[in-house]
C-alpha cells in the first residue's frame, strides 16, 4: 500500500482511488474483502475517520458493502465498475467506439428496411 501524499486531493480521495485501482485490479477477488479499518490505517497512514470515509466512498460507488462486525465485501461486478470509475478516460473511449458501432449498425438496418420497402 502507499501512504497517502501531498497532492492536492483530499486523504480519503487517495485512499478511495488506490482501492479503486487495486479492486480493478484483482487484488481482492480471492477473498472478496477489503483490509480492516486498522489495517488501511496502517498502511495507509490515516485516521480511522479518513478510511471510513475512503470506505463510504467505495459504497457510494456500489463497489463495496460493509457488515457490522464482519469487514467490507465487494459487491458483484465490483472489478469491472471500479475500473470504469479507475479511468474513465477508456471507459469514454470505449463507449465512443460502442456508440460508432451502433451507428453503422442502424445505418446498415435503415438501408434494408428501404430495401424493402421499395420492392
């Protein structure tokens, strides 16, 4: 884990973007839990305070959910949203091409139709 630096944002910020990337990454699918609020203390090097809002940010997202006593689980499809949330600069590239396709797609629907229609 990194300790949380000067940058500008927000500590919690930092904290909610690195477990973002590591949920994107896989690092947690063998167990489906996050490391314990003592645990993103420590190697983070934050307040309880700044991980439980890291924490309420990942549940903000619906990336993770936290039981009482037991930790914080990631929800189905956490990998794939948080690496929507990760880089959305590729989530916007990809809809962009999705979107290009479409449009090919119902141009080519349209010719047929008149197709049709004309015969």
């Amino acid at each position: 884990m990194q300790m949380v630096e000067w940058t500008g944002k927000f500590a919690y910020q930092q904290v909610a973007d690195d477990l973002r990337r590591r949920i994107a990454d896989g690092e947690f699918a063998d167990t489906g839990q996050l490391p314990s609020y003592g645990d993103l203390q420590t190697g983070y090097g934050i307040t309880v305070t700044v991980a439980r809002t890291a924490i309420n940010q990942l549940k903000t997202d619906g990336l993770v959910v936290s039981h009482q006593g037991k930790g914080v689980f990631l929800t189905a499809g956490a990998d794939s949203a948080a690496a929507q949330l990760a880089d959305p600069v590729r989530t916007m590239t990809e809809l962009r091409e999705e979107v290009e396709k479409l449009r090919s797609e119902v141009g080519e629907l349209r010719q047929r139709v008149a197709t049709l229609e004309g015969e």
